[in-house]
C-alpha cells in the first residue's frame, strides 16, 4: 500500500499538495511561514502550518482540488500588504496560505489594444514600468505598489491615489483568470472593451477578498502615459474651500485632474519637525493643505498653463491663500513626499485610531466638522488627522492621542471613539471602508451598518459560488 | 367571501396587481398592450395579458410581491428599443410585462460630487438634459437616447459612441436600487465613489437583462461638460491606418477622443445617393472612413489646434488621404447624420444580415478582412457593411444581400453566414455580443461559444438571486 493510504484524508491532501508543488513549493517551519504570518500592523495573529507557492495556475487548481477533497481551508495571499487581516489565516481555519507570489509573469502586453495581462503575483511596481517601457500608464498605485501584489489589489479592489481619473482596481480589469474552490480553473481573460454576453462574473472576485475563488491572472487596461504633469501644493483658505478648488481644477484643466489629496496642519508640521528632507514648500502655516496633479498626455505644456490660470483664479476667490507649483520632477517628489510621510509622521504624536471611510465629495468638510465635534466631545484634547484622497470622497480619519494621555488610555477609547466615527459616516451617507475591504478587521461594522438584506444577497453569492465554502473562511462574512 | 376567494391563485395575484396600480397602472386590451409586444426588426412576437406601469418602487415591489406569491412570471420592460427580445415575453412564460416607463424622474443632482440619482423610467435624452442644465456631462449616448429609459440601459449594460472615454453603462453607475424576485427593495443608492464593503452586488443586476430582478432607479455619475468639441470626418488609406490614427488621435490630444467610428463606403455612398441632407465633406472617395471627436472640457480651443496638428501628420504619415474638420455645430451635426445614417442608408442595399461583435480593438482590420474573406466565399456577391465603435473595438458587422439574390434565398443563408462570422469573432477571442446583450436573440450563441464552466456559474448566481426563475424567464440563460 502506498504511505498515503495510511494517512487521514487531510494529511494525504496536504502530502500530496507538497508533491504537486514540489520542494521550493511550500514552507512548512515556523521560521519560514512567519513572515507570511505577520500583519505589518500588527492587530491579528496568524496561524497556519503549510505554505504553499504554486507558480502556475494549473499546480494552484491542483492544489486547490486537493483542498477541496479533504475539506481543508485556503487562505489566498498576495504582497501581504493588506490593512484589514484578509490575508491572515485564523488558528480556527486550520487553513494553508495559497501564495501567489510566484506567479509573476507578465503573459503579454498590447500598447494598440491598450492592455496589459498579468499574473496574480506580479508587483504592481514592475507592471507600471512594463507599461511604462511600451509609453504607456497602468495608473493604479498606492503606497505599496513597490511590494503589493495585484492579485490582492484586485481582490481587495484596490483605490490609491490616480482613482479621480482612472477609477478603482476594479474600473482596470477587462478580464480574469480564476481558479475556483473546487480547483477548475474560469478563463475570463477577455481582451475586450465591450462583451454583454451574459453576467459579468469577474465582478464578483474583485473586491471578493479572496472568498469566492483564487484571482490567477488578470487582462488590465492601459493608458496613454501622461507627458505633461503639474503638482501643485496650496495652502486652503479653509475645508470647504476644497470642493470649489476641486471644481475649479476639473473644469479648467479639461477634467485632467488626477489627483486630488487633502494634508492636515498636525501632520504636515509633525514631518517637517522629524522627518528629514521634509521642507513647507510655503511661506505661511494653514489648518489644511491640498496636493493635487494635472496631468496631461501630450507634452505640450498645456497644463502648466492650466495650472498658473486656475491657481490665481483661485488665490483672488479665496479658496488658496497661498501656492507653490513644483519646478522640477525632484520638487514634485518633494511635494508628494510630504503626502506620503502622513502616516509615518503621525507617529510623532503617539498612539493613533485609524478609519478608512467615503463620503460623496461634496460632503466631506461636513463631515470631518461633524467628526471632530464628536470625538472630542468623547475625548477631549483628542488630534484628528484627517487626510487622504478628497477629490473621491475617501477620508484616512485617523485620531491622534491627547498630549495628556497615555497609550493606554487612549486606546481603551478605540471602540467608542470608532463607533462614533462610523456612525456620522453612515448617517451621512458614507461607507465604513473606502478602500482597505473587510477582512476580519472589520466584521463588526458589517454585521452593525451592512443592511441585513444586503447580507443576505451576500451569503446566497457565497453559497452559490463556494459552497463547502473553503475559500479564505471567516473573512468579510 | 371576497370575490378573490373564488379564484384562482394566479387570477387572485392579477386582481390584487390591478389594485396595487390602480385604473391608470395597467392594460390588458389587446389594442393597448400590442405597442409592448412590438419589438422593432420584427424578429419576436410577443404575447402577454397584461401590463402593469407601477410608478414607485414600493408599487413595483408590491406588484413582485403578487407574482412572487403565485408564480407569475414578469418580464421587465423600459423603453423597448432593444435590439435582442430581452423585453418581449414569449408565449409559453404567460407573464405579465412590468413596465418602467411611469417612473420617470430624477430624484436629484448633485454637481459637486458629480452625481445624478434616476428612476429607471427616466429618457436618456432627459437625463442628458438635466446633467447639461447643471454645466456637466452625463456621457452615455446612443441612437436611441430619446426613447429609451436608463433601466433598459442599464439592464443591458448599453455602450454607444462615448465608450471610448467614458465606458460603458456600467462604468457610470455607483448605486442601484433594485426590487428582487421576492418582492424586497435593495436600497444600494449609495453616492461613492469608493466602497469596498463586501460583494459589488450591483454588478449582477447591470447587464443582467432583468433576470435576476429589477432596477428602479439609480446614481450614476456625471463629468465636466465639454466646452471644446472637435469632428473630424476623414478618408482612411486602409483600415490598417485607422489603428495608426486612433493611436495618434489619442496621444496628440491628451487621451480626449470621445468617438472612433467607422464608416464604411457601401453605405455612406448609399447614404449620399437615397437620404435627403446627407452629403460628402470630401472630395475623394474611400473605401472606409473614420468619424471622430475630441472633446476638451475647457473652451480654450485646445482641441482645434491639437485636431489640425494630428491630421496634417496622419496626412503625412500617410493614415489618412482627405480630412475635414467640423467648422460648426451644424456641419458637426451633419457629420453625425453621415454616421446616424448607416443602418438607414444599408435599406437601400436590400435585406441584411447583422451581427455586433467586438474583437481586440488592435485587431479590428484583421477581423474585417478574415470575416470579409469569410462571407464572400460563401455567398458570392454579397456585400459587408462593417461599421461602428472602431475606438472600442466594436464593429457592427453587417452584410446586405448579393445585387443579383432575391431576399428570401439570401436570408436563407442566414445561419450559416451569422456562424461563420461568430466562428471567426471567437477564434480571435473576440464576443458575438458586445453592446446589445443576449436576450432570445443570441441564446443559440450562448449554447454554442460560451464556456460550459461559466454558463454553469451563471446558472448558479440565477439559483442564488432568483430560485423561482420568475423574472424574464428564457432571456439570457
């Protein structure tokens, strides 16, 4: 008899997805699966006793039907860049982490069909670059891009800071490949700017976090490379001003406004205090600050031009009280480095509480007004540092802590502070995740703001789509 | 006893159907209902009894509700100009016809953050309109845009010639509000432009040509208006240079192409010949023209001069041998009619047999010539009349009948000219529906080229979202 036969079913399985795998395929020491077990910031503890690292999508439905046959759980994993732990197994799940971090082919790119497929691995750094070399934008990027893979960012419908114009993750995806739990394998990778041949299935693996299905491969759209960018960085007279210099921006620039963030006076003063390199790029203080891009395909300088006009209309309707148009590509690194120090710049002021949420745009000084009435009526001497991407109504509303308190206190807050927050968000309209998903993070304030109904809706697609339900159990559900 | 009591369950549903919608709410004479069994080429006949015109959602969801309780099938239905039978009921689903049309208004615009919120018996003429009063764009825009209803466009995922830049139907909706097969309203209006709180359960209900429920109304998204719009009408050297041509036209003006459309010489020589007002803007003749829009969101005139510049270069370059350049709204209007005029002008040519489909748009010459090659090896003398949405890769393949073959033997080769095409447009990976859905019309397509995987994962998510198969039973699956 084979050794199998004297094996449980899942020690069979699991034998037998390290075979199909082979040796480099999988992790099965503490040493080595620990870095796919950690959460960078640290709010879930994973377990898991096998990693596997398939590079096709034939060994990932291999694999997949494996699991399937022994019932044993799969948790999909990308860059592990994740902010809401659903790439984390849970000890319950007694689950493999699936990595695709190996499959990171890039199978083709058509600069006349302005696509671009890719594997589920692939860094979404090197994808921008290998549009780039063919003088073409794959405009998705976030913080992460230089490690985030974009499987993940496909799964987790990733936002960054080009969704202004391009759209989210999503708005890119034209097809997919995905290897479904019981290990067959869809080919969706469709080429195709119009299809209405049926529903659009892919739909429900982007944003799926990876609970229906496993995202292999993806066909993405491409854009012609902008050859003309404008950075500008204004002081704003105050919050509201935002959505007349927003409006003003869209319409004069011939709606070229590809970004469009919002800085806040404490941790704009807190990276120029620590962080080195960090320069105001003007000469007063403001409460509030705006970064925003034009960007232009043509390289006819049409947006700097744009840019000057829209900036003085905007000084003498006193929406700005002050500007500085980066000069150079380095000054325009300078500018956004002061928009990506926020997060590491907030350190400076203690312990924070994050919340990734959305408002129609229109209503965002609304809302931070309202918030921070509220959080410091709850917690008096607390810092909100509110920033983020404005111009799509996506609010980071993180709090920073009393100068007076400790982390402790502070943090034995976080709950009621939160649902305070949460709470104005949906009253007024808004989502209690922008653009970070659910994961295991976030499952409270699905089961407190997700109408039942809606629920519901979810549990029969989950039913539908993975029925002995395996895939990556216990998150966004 | 009630004088329901003594009927059956499904006359007890009609009766309490007709009470939900009052006298004003529903037809059941022949004379009244034939307007909704009329679908325009012809190709299906309807039959049904009766046809209820609720005009709120909780009527609708009332109306569900009763056909929910007995079993009666409902076909929805908005403003029946589509071009596959999805809204016409067939005899054997003895349904009722649910009719969108008295819900009809806009709930509310918000230009700030770029949104407007419709009921899906809106016109979508009348939601341009609205858009246009409040200085933005509402982009969706076809032939038929004043008569049919944003439910019904919605509901088919409609294209049309603005694809290029601003995609299609479903590309522009950010919330829907749907009634399921049960007879519950699904409030998901939201207004954000990021929410990445579970499934994007909208997505099923887009495209899905009522079959999984019904949309009643929806937020979509709204853009800056236009102020600097540019048409040209040119003479391509092959269809190989339209390629060349859309990919300067894209880069030279800052990726504002709006419309890429083809026109073949059959029929705008035909046009020119039959149709009152339509003439020839150039000197030349050709073998196939390209119609084409930039459309800068300011009124600087950026588009003239980048429009001037890229034709005397696709002069130069050899992709084009005659342009003219739109000098006024009215000649840009008569351009368009050159466009509009296609499928009337193909009358004068004689029968035809039609097919649209979408390919690579980098493949698109390739596809004509191989399908040209195709059709005349089977029917020699016939004439193909391929035209559309080039920039999306969305050709309207038509063929009109031989000079020298009666109607009825050309049209008896219908099958076998319309599989060989769709043979052709799947071998290139291309899709036998790309802008006008599946309805009755392309079942037999569906059976023939789509996966079996994934037609067995749409009939799970219909089990999943309508387990008794009540809505528009027949069309799609």
């Amino acid at each position: 008899m084979s050794p199998e036969d004297a094996l449980s079913p899942r020690a069979a399985a699991l034998a037998r997805i390290r075979q199909i795998v082979g040796p480099k395929g999988w992790y099965d020491t503490p040493a080595d699966i620990a870095p796919y077990l950690a959460e960078q910031r640290g709010m879930f503890q994973g377990d898991c006793k096998l990693v596997v690292r398939p590079d096709t999508a034939a060994d990932v439905a291999a694999v997949v039907s494996a699991c399937a046959s022994a019932g044993i759980a799969i948790v999909p994993q990308g860059g592990n860049t994740g902010l809401v732990g659903a790439g984390i197994p849970m000890q319950a799940d007694a689950a493999i982490i699936l990595s695709l971090g190996r499959m990171n082919r890039i199978r083709d790119i058509d600069p006349l069909n302005a696509t671009i497929t890719v594997e589920a691995g692939c860094i979404l750094a090197n994808i921008q670059a290998a549009a780039a070399a063919e003088d073409r934008l794959f405009p998705l990027s976030l913080s992460a891009e230089g490690s985030c893979q974009i499987g993940g960012n496909l799964s987790t419908n990733a936002g960054g800071v080009n969704v202004l114009r391009y759209g989210n993750a999503r708005d890119l995806v034209l097809g997919l490949e995905v290897v479904l739990p019981d290990g067959r394998i869809w080919n969706g990778l469709k080429r195709l700017r119009k299809d209405n041949t049926g529903y659009d299935l892919k739909q429900m693996y982007i944003g799926g976090e990876g609970t229906l299905g496993i995202i292999t491969a993806a066909v993405c759209k491409l854009y012609p490379r902008p050859k003309d960018v404008q950075t500008a960085f204004v002081g704003l007279r105050n919050l509201e001003a935002s959505l007349d210099l927003l409006a003003r921006a869209r319409s004069a620039s011939g709606d070229r406004v590809t970004s469009f963030e919002l800085i806040c006076h404490r941790s704009f003063a807190a990276a120029v205090a620590h962080i080195p390199g960090i320069r105001d790029p003007l000469t007063r203080k403001f409460d509030d600050y705006a970064l925003f891009e034009l960007s232009g395909a043509n390289a006819d300088g049409d947006m700097a031009e744009a840019m000057e006009t829209l900036l003085s209309e905007a000084l003498a309707a006193g929406e700005i009280d002050d500007a500085a148009i980066a000069q150079s590509d380095s000054q325009r690194a300078d500018f956004w480095r002061i928009r990506d120090a926020v997060v590491e710049s907030q350190k400076f002021l203690g312990g924070s509480i994050k919340h990734d949420i959305s408002i129609g745009v229109s209503r965002v000084p609304a809302f931070i007004r309202r918030a921070n009435a509220a959080v410091l009526a709850l917690l008096p001497g607390a810092r909100p540092v509110p920033f983020g991407h404005c111009g799509d109504g996506n609010i980071h509303y993180n709090i920073s802590q009393p100068v007076d308190m400790d982390l402790e206190t502070f943090l034995s807050h976080r709950e009621a502070v939160t649902r305070n927050v949460y709470d104005i968000v949906v009253d007024m309209g808004g989502s209690f995740s922008a653009e970070h998903g659910v994961g295991q993070l976030k499952l409270r304030e699905m089961a407190r703001y997700k109408q039942p109904l809606e629920l519901a809706m979810m549990h029969r697609v989950k039913s539908a789509l993975d029925p002995e339900g395996i895939m990556n159990p216990g998150k966004m559900l």
